[in-house]
C-alpha cells in the first residue's frame, strides 16, 4: 500500500483465473444433472485437475464434480447470480472503490456455499502453483527496486532462491472465496504482515461490522505521514509517553494502520522495547548515535583549531539535517518514525531534551 504492486503482465498464472470463468460461462445453462466432464474445461485446467479419486481426501476432480452438481441443483436465477457474485468480486478495483457492494461468503446462494468453497480454495492450494506462482514471485523479486515490504517498511522480502514470498488475499479467501485465485487480489507481502498482523481481517469491513474504505496496491498507493505531537520525551525511558500520530487522517490509511496494527509496531518494536545489555530503545540507539556523531565532530573542530561554540541553534540545524536524511525512503527502514524521532526532538516539548544533548556534546 506503501508502494504500488508490480503487475507482471501477460504471466501465465493470471491464465487459471480465466479458466474458471469460462468453465462457469459454459455450466451456466446446463441442464440439471449434467455430470461433470473434463471438456467442461479448458485443456490446460482439464490437464491438471487429475481423476477421480475414491477416498476420503478430494482432489480438485471430486471437488469440481461436487460444485458442478450444487450449481446444476440452483435454479436458473440463483445459478446467474453466483456469476454475478463472481464476475462483481473479481473486478478487484471496483470493489475496493465500492465497499458496500461486496458479496461474502454467507451470502452466496444457498446450496453452493460449501462447495464453491471448497473449489476454490483448492484450486489456490493445489492448482495455482501449477500455473507458476514461484515464477510470478521470482519476476516480482527481481522487478521490485527495494526488498521492502511495502505494506510496513518495516520488514524485507527474501530472495526467490530460498522462498516464496507469502502472497496475501486482500480480500481474505475464506470471505470471498471466488477471488482466491484472481492475480489482482494476490500480493507479495512480508511474513510478519501477512502471519502475525492482517491475517483475516476484512479489508472492506472492520470487526464491527461496518463497511471501510481501502486501497488496492495494483491500483493504488496511500502516503501517510508520522508525528509524534503529544509525546513526553522524559530521559528514562520508563517514564516516557509516546503519541504515535499518523496523517491524512482519512479511512483508507486508519484501515491500513488497523489492518496491520502499525502504530502499535512503532510504539512497541521500536520506540518502548529495552535491550537490556545497554538499557536504550531502537529510538535511544539512533539518538545516541547522533550524538556521539556530534561530540566527534565538535572534538574534530577543538584538535583542528576551527572550533566556534556550539549553542542551541547549531545543535538545531543539525538536527533538522538529520530529520531530512530520513525524508528519503521514507517507508524503508523504519525511516518515517525516525523522521519523526527527529522531528519531535525540534518541538518546544523536547527543549529540555536538546539541552541535555547539547551539554553531553560539548
Ligand atoms: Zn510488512
């Protein structure tokens, strides 16, 4: 969302979602009954579904059997509305411009619930990987100009050779099973992201169950910026208040900041977490580093005879030149809390604190 998504055009993993929209165009007014046959398909979808099994655990072959008979058992209303249903939510753009128009799973037509999940979500585990999804990581990889997630600038991607990426759902497969294979609901996403932070939420949708603007990273990005007005910049680390402030204040960045609880990740991985063996935070790292940087430079000045006085308003300026060194790749590194870090320490709340910066540099 930081970054716009790389659409590999033309790759032929995007084939398998045409595939099944075909098949559905040809099912559509089959007669009840109709045994499902591999002519149905495409040769390329036909070729990789397998046969028949006779035992317990289904292949994609028992599983399409079974949702072919569930849609042939729908009425000629309820069968072109589960097209509706599919052809609406995999126009993934409109539905993310259009929030309260998405169909979840709950409301598919009675009958075929079940077994359209059950598809489709094995068609993604089993089938996908068949039209070169590791393939569609490694263009993605190499394409991308940082190894940034860019739904954190917090984590980075790893190298195709060992692994492939995570791809999220934005619109989370079991909600909306029918976009589970299509290429512009599937992103590369950091593993943390991804596992520990947006897991099912609803992109469209917050846990109270209204509906929430979003954006889609193939066809947009959001470019919030972070304060920290409001904080208590105490010296002890214990003692001090962090307010973590992030701007346009607009749904599509509180979703984002929801859905991948970033203000929490700023307060507590960075800005609160102690390492112990120094007794600082990642913030008191970055601080200190300054400083020490400062105290060599002004010992430079001393030993080379250019010495002036440092005051306030120098130890300022370079503040504020160490502020702007953050504004590029803002949303690599943690770059935009430290930019905040910085810019914090410019405000009239944080006088003290330069003060005492001042004294150990000098
Ligand atoms: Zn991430």
């Amino acid at each position: 969302m930081l970054q716009e998504c790389i659409d590999i055009k033309n790759h032929p993993v995007k084939e398998l979602q045409v595939s099944v929209q075909n098949y559905l165009n040809t099912i559509q007014n089959l007669p009840k009954g109709t045994i499902f046959n591999p002519s149905h398909c495409d040769k390329k979808l036909s070729g990789f579904i397998g046969i028949k099994r006779k035992t317990k655990s289904k292949n994609t072959r028992d599983l399409i059997e079974e949702f072919q008979e569930s849609f042939l058992n729908l009425n000629q209303g309820d069968r072109n509305r589960f097209i509706l249903i599919f052809n609406q939510t995999n126009d993934v753009r409109t539905q993310f411009a259009n929030p309260n128009t998405a169909i979840r799973l709950p409301n598919y037509p009675n009958g075929l619930k079940k077994s359209s999940k059950a598809l489709f979500l094995n068609l993604y585990e089993k089938i996908l990987n068949k039209y070169g999804i590791k393939d569609h990581y490694k263009k993605v990889y190499k394409e991308k100009r940082d190894s940034w997630c860019p739904f954190c600038g917090m984590e980075k991607f790893i190298s195709f050779n060992r692994f492939k990426q995570d791809y999220d759902h934005l619109l989370y497969k079991a909600v909306y099973p029918v976009a589970s294979i299509n290429m512009y609901n599937l992103v590369p996403m950091g593993i943390k992201c991804n596992r520990i932070h947006k897991k099912t939420k609803d992109l469209l949708m917050d846990d109270k169950g209204n509906y929430r603007s979003a954006v889609n990273p193939y066809f947009d990005i959001i470019q919030p910026r972070f304060d920290l007005k409001g904080s208590n910049m105490s010296s002890d680390p214990l003692k001090r208040i962090w307010k973590v402030n992030i701007t346009p204040n607009s749904t599509e960045v509180k979703t984002w900041d929801n859905v991948f609880d970033i203000t929490a990740r700023c307060k507590e991985d960075f800005l609160e977490k102690i390492d112990k063996s120094k007794h600082e935070t990642e913030c008191d790292k970055l601080i200190n580093a300054f400083r020490i940087d400062k105290a060599n430079r002004v010992l430079f000045e001393k030993e080379s005879g250019i010495y002036v006085k440092w005051n306030l308003k120098r130890l300022e300026a370079e503040i504020k030149l160490k502020r702007m060194s953050f504004n590029t790749n803002y949303y690599h590194e943690y770059n935009f809390i430290k930019y905040a870090v910085f810019d914090f320490l410019l405000t009239d709340e944080c006088l003290n604190y330069r003060k005492a910066i001042l004294k150990m540099i000098i």
